[in-house]
C-alpha cells in the first residue's frame, strides 16, 4: 500500500456522462446552465459531451450546440467523448475543446458489442489506424483507457491479470507506433469493484507497468463509489473521474436504473476531512449538485448535496 497522496485532480464529467442516461431530452440551455457552473468551482477538467449517434444516445443529439453556446473560464479544459472517426471529426470541427487522443479497450467481449459492435480483437486491431489519425491532426496522446476493467454484467468478473495483459497491449500499439503512453484510466464500467478488487487490479498493474499514472473511473451502482475511491487512495492513485450529485451511468452496462459515478462532491468532502487537496469549492459543488437535480426532475444520489458542509456547520458551532 503506497502512502496517501497529498493531493488529486478530479475529471467531472456528470454533463457527458450524467445526462447521457437520463430518459427525457434535458434542454440544450439547460445543459449550458450547468456546464457554466462547474466552471466557477475550481474544475480543471470538464468533460462536456458525446459526439455519439443520437438515436442509441438521444441526449446527444445537441453536442454541437452544447459545445457553442458555453462560457468557457480561463484554464479549463473542456473535452467531450467520441468512438470513432465521425465523432472525433465534429469533436474537431467545434474549435472550442481541448483534443486529446487516446487508446480505447474493453476487457469485456460481450459489452464492446453491445457499445460498438466490435469485438476486442477488432478494438485492438483498430488502434494503430487510430493513432495515425491523431497524429496526422497533430493531438496529443499520452495514454488509454479500459473499460469493464473490474467486471461486466454479460460475463461476469475481469481477472487483474487480464487487465495487465490488455494494458500491456496497448502499451506496445503506443510504442510500436512511437507515441508515449504515460497514463492509463481504469473504468469500472458496470459499478463491479469492490475495494479488495481495486487493490489487486490497481496493484497487479503498477508492479507491471510502474510508471504508469492510474486514473479511476468508479461508478456507484452497489454503493461502493467511494470506497472503492478511498481504496484508490491507499493505492497512491491521484486521478479520478466523477459526477457531481452521481449523476451517470453507461446506457448499455444492462442496469436497469442509472448506475451513477462516483459523487464529485462527495469525493471532495471525504478528501478535504482528510488533508487531501482538491483545489475545488465545496460549497460551490454542492450548489451544481442541487442545480443539477433541478434540471433532470428527480432526486440524484449524492449525500454531501443533501447533509451540508461539516466545514459550514463547525464554523457556526463555534460562532454560537
């Protein structure tokens, strides 16, 4: 167990992720409204949107628009998620966000179908081609992601050492097409991890690939969000994916409610009791969570949305 990191960066990507799932069509301005918040609470990373098919993913339909009509704050960056070359094209096309490529993999069979409809070997045998389109458009790439990297609801539990040897994979498609691959994100997909697996998964990849920077992506489907982020932490692992307020979910891990990410704020304020800086507002989190439970019409999961700042209530304690 490595020692506790002294500080983390948080992704939030409850606009991308969080509304993805949701039923009803959340109006574009709306969409803004809350991307424009998170802006202002110290976020250096917002992933906005989904340049996907909008008939599998109804609330991308407005991607473009979304990408247009936002106010953008100085040192943020702004991304949004595509999974092929049409999506990456109109990622482009936009001239507002931030372009970084990367690796994709699944470690489940049975989910890329579902989400791509390929399999791993034609993910795998499709990177290369996806690295020499980065490059010709002179993006960056620096590393991957693999998802279902704890387990999958069509074919059950992911072996640490399969993981290792899919990020060993894609490790050498970096190296044999002479690009660095310094940061792997790990997805927990279909909200499968437990602390226990987070320890070995995480494990068995730094005593292979040591230099590697981990980036977790939890999901809260059994409510291990963010035990499973607390495990990270006892691992060393300074990078996390989150949603303010939960929002989230993947449409096609086969859950029948939203699964949700692990809850921004809620990651915040068990790092800020913990010493642990996170350069983000708390109180300003808790207000997009509260916005963002407005604009989606029905209640979301995230608990320091709903009992407070300990931070607010000590200093009224001590006022009194």
């Amino acid at each position: 167990m490595a020692d506790l990191p002294k500080s983390i960066e948080i992704r939030e990507e409850g606009p991308r992720e969080g509304f993805q799932i949701e039923k009803e069509f959340i109006p574009t301005a709306r969409k803004i409204e809350l991307i424009n918040a998170l802006g202002k609470t110290g976020l250096k990373h917002i992933q906005i949107v989904s340049f996907v098919d909008p008939r599998r993913v109804p609330n991308a339909a407005d991607a473009d628009e979304v990408v247009a009509g936002m106010t953008t704050q100085p040192g943020v960056h702004y991304t949004g998620l595509w999974l092929n070359d049409k999506g990456f094209e109109r990622a482009v096309a936009t001239k507002r966000l931030h372009i970084n490529g990367g690796l994709n993999l699944s470690a489940s069979d049975a989910f890329i179908k579902r989400n791509q409809n390929r399999s791993i070997a034609e993910q795998l045998a499709s990177l290369p081609a996806s690295l020499e389109k980065y490059k010709a458009q002179n993006v960056e790439i620096d590393g991957g992601l693999l998802s279902a990297a704890f387990g999958c609801n069509y074919e059950g539990d992911v072996s640490a050492a399969k993981v290792v040897d899919l990020v060993g994979k894609m490790v050498d498609v970096a190296r044999n097409g002479g690009v660095p691959f310094k940061r792997l994100t790990l997805a927990d997909t279909m909200g499968w991890a437990t602390p226990l697996s987070i320890k070995r998964t995480v494990g068995a990849v730094q005593d292979k690939f040591p230099d590697l920077d981990i980036v977790l992506h939890l999901h809260d489907t059994r409510g291990m969000g963010i035990a499973n982020a607390y495990a990270g932490l006892e691992m060393g692992v300074r990078r996390y994916d989150a949603a303010v307020a939960g929002l989230g979910g993947c449409p096609f891990a086969g859950h029948k409610g939203a699964a949700g990410n692990v809850c921004t704020e809620d990651l915040v304020f068990m790092c800020d009791e913990m010493g642990i800086e996170t350069g983000l507002d708390l109180n300003a989190l808790i207000e997009c969570a509260n916005l963002a439970e407005e604009i989606v019409g029905h209640p979301l999961p995230g608990a320091v949305m709903k009992g407070g700042s300990l931070k607010l209530l000590r200093e009224k304690l001590q006022a009194a």
